[in-house]
C-alpha cells in the first residue's frame, strides 16, 4: 500500500524507528527487533491522555500531549532507538473510498485519473488532504482502486506537535490499515470485518484480503459497558472494569435481563449493516462476496464472553483477536499481556511495516 508518506524509507532499516498511536484515550508507543530466530520487543509504553486533550483526532491542548507524550517516553519497558516514528492517523479524521476506472496503462494518465475520481468522491476540496492511492484488483477492462485521504489540517497538526518533541514522522497511515496488518494472517485472500471497539468509540472495518476497504465509525465503546456495570451495581468505576474483565456476560442479569443488551443489541445492529454495506454497494462485479471472519479486538472492548455471544446472535464465527498473529516470537512470549495487547494492534502493525512485510502480501 502507498501511503499518505511524509519522507522515503528507504533510508531507514527495522530497527531505527518506533510505531505511535494515539487514536483511543491511550499514546500507545512500541518498537520491534528482527533477529534470526523471529521479532523481539525492544521497548513499549503506554499513557493515558487527559480528557480534552483530543477532539475529533486533532491535538486541541498541545502543552498537555506533549507532557503526556514525555512521560510516556520516561516510563518505557526495555528501550527505544532513534528518534524516527510511524504515526496511526486516528480514523475518524480518514476518507476511504473504493472507486472503479476504466483499465488504462500505469502512469501519469492513470494518475490524473485517480486525481480527478478523488476530487468527486471525498467531500473535501483536492487542496485540503493529502491523499493516496492502490490498486485493489483489475481485469482487461476496469480497475478497482482503493482511496485514502485525510485533511492537511490534521496532519500538519501532528507534524508540529512531533516536531516539538524532537521526533520525526517518517510515514504515517489510516489506524484501520495498521491494525489490519497485525490482525489478519499472511496471505489470506478473502473478507473479513475488524470490530475494534476503543475506550470512547468504535469503528468497523471491510477488509479485502488484509487491506480496508470500508470503514464506519460508532458511538459504541468500552467505556459505555462500564458504565452499564457501575449504573446497575453500584460499582466504582475502576471496580467496574474488573468486573466487565472477569465476570462479563457469565453473571450479568438483573431480574432476568442482560444488563448489556441495550448496547450489545446495537452493536449487532451495525455490524449487521456493515456487511449489508458489502453485499450492496462494493465490488457488485463478485456475485459470492462473503465475510469469512469476523475479528474483534480494541482496548475497549475486554468484556468476557463477547465473542461467543456474538458468534451466536450473528450466527457466525466471531474470534477474539491476535494482535501478535504475523509476529514470529518462537518459545519468546510478548511482554505485552493478551488483554493489553489488544489496544495495540494498530502500532503493531505499524512496526510490521518495515520488515518487508508488504512485499509478501
């Protein structure tokens, strides 16, 4: 995948940059080694970020990131190297579209073509965004590319702010590709839907092969669900995170109703009209699309039995994700404990990004 590219990597091996996300309510930071036998974690943080400190993607009180930001990098487990980063551009503020154009030879005309389909696809003037491109598929008679754009404003919003910090952003990329990269093996070449429900949101994803093809956003979060348990426990807040962790659905009816129905009813609701989205309105050429897999994942989303329950109101196989799927670790287990590691799908796959892993795919 082309990307929205700050600077060439070209320059740069494995080893001389670290993955930064900051699309939840965390700055989830992380860097890999690759060694002979398989990958190795050289260094992981993670931070919360004080509420206000990011509306709708862009920084609103830089002086804040930036002290969040700096603590992070003070409290990292193991190290870091360099001062190179590959930044996750929080979806909300991503356009991806899908267009259609008639087969034409590879080159500037191709170019100009896709320059003028984004122009009358995303609602945003040419001179707003940067802007990317891929081919998706292409037959004698037509190609199937994949858009990606996201507003200047935002970005250039990161590039001061990294700029302070005496970090350089070297690439930056949709935070659904990323997590997309870490979440769906090597090779697959069907569809599947990425459920990622964050602390303060959610987003679902259309994937074709390992690469987004659709994306929704979704009021729907983690912190709705605990706030379910503190509403009708009487918890505290913190105490109520446990619960959701541990006990989740197994012990969660009061007078014979699921306290989370409201919004685990919703939650099938959307995932339900996504796929419609799919059958309906891309690549209507494939008469037998089909999501093969449904994979849930987010630091939002750890409420115990979600998985088997949706599974069985879906009446399809939904999994629990593995961030670390297309990672190598050999007998090594990832410092990064199985419930954490799901909130940090996104700078894992951004830490796959320089190990060749695109040219295998």
């Amino acid at each position: 995948m082309k990307n929205v590219v700050i600077a060439n990597l070209s320059h740069c091996n494995e080893n001389c940059y670290f993955g930064v996300d900051f699309s939840g309510a965390s700055i989830r930071l992380l860097q890999l080694e690759k060694k002979s036998d398989g990958f190795g974690v050289t260094g992981w943080s993670q931070k919360k970020i004080p509420k206000g400190t990011i509306e709708q993607g862009k920084i609103i009180k830089k002086e804040v990131f930036i002290e969040t930001f700096k603590e992070a990098l003070d409290n990292v487990e193991g190290n870091f190297f360099g001062n190179n980063i590959m930044l996750a551009i929080p979806e909300e503020k991503v356009f991806t579209r899908v267009i259609s154009i008639p087969a034409m030879e590879e080159g500037k005309a191709l170019e100009e073509a896709i320059k003028w389909e984004t122009e009358s696809n995303i609602p945003v003037a040419l001179k707003d965004i940067y802007y990317d491109w891929q081919i998706l598929d292409k037959t004698k008679d037509q190609f199937n590319i994949l858009i990606m754009a996201v507003s200047k404003e935002v970005v250039d919003n990161y590039l001061d702010i990294f700029d302070t910090l005496n970090l350089k952003i070297i690439a930056l990329e949709p935070e659904s590709l990323s997590t997309a990269r870490s979440l769906i093996e090597r090779g697959f070449q069907g569809y599947s839907l990425i459920v990622y429900i964050g602390t303060n949101s959610s987003n679902f994803a259309i994937c074709k092969k390992n690469i987004p093809v659709f994306t929704a956003d979704s009021s729907i979060s983690g912190k709705m669900m605990t706030e379910i348990v503190v509403k009708n426990l009487g918890f505290s807040f913190e105490k109520a995170e446990n619960y959701k962790i541990k006990k989740g659905l197994e012990d969660s009816e009061i007078d014979g109703k699921v306290i989370f129905n409201p919004v685990l009813g919703n939650l099938i609701k959307e995932i339900k009209k996504t796929i419609e989205f799919l059958h309906e309105n891309l690549f209507l050429e494939e008469k037998d699309k089909k999501i093969t897999k449904i994979i849930l994942c987010g630091g939002g989303f750890n409420l115990k039995g979600l998985s088997s329950y949706l599974s069985i109101k879906l009446k399809q196989s939904v999994i629990q994700a593995n961030p670390w799927l297309n990672l190598n670790f050999v007998k090594k287990i990832p410092p990064i404990s199985k419930q954490n590691s799901q909130g940090f799908a996104p700078v894992i796959g951004l830490t796959l990004k320089a190990q060749d892993y695109d040219k295998i795919n």
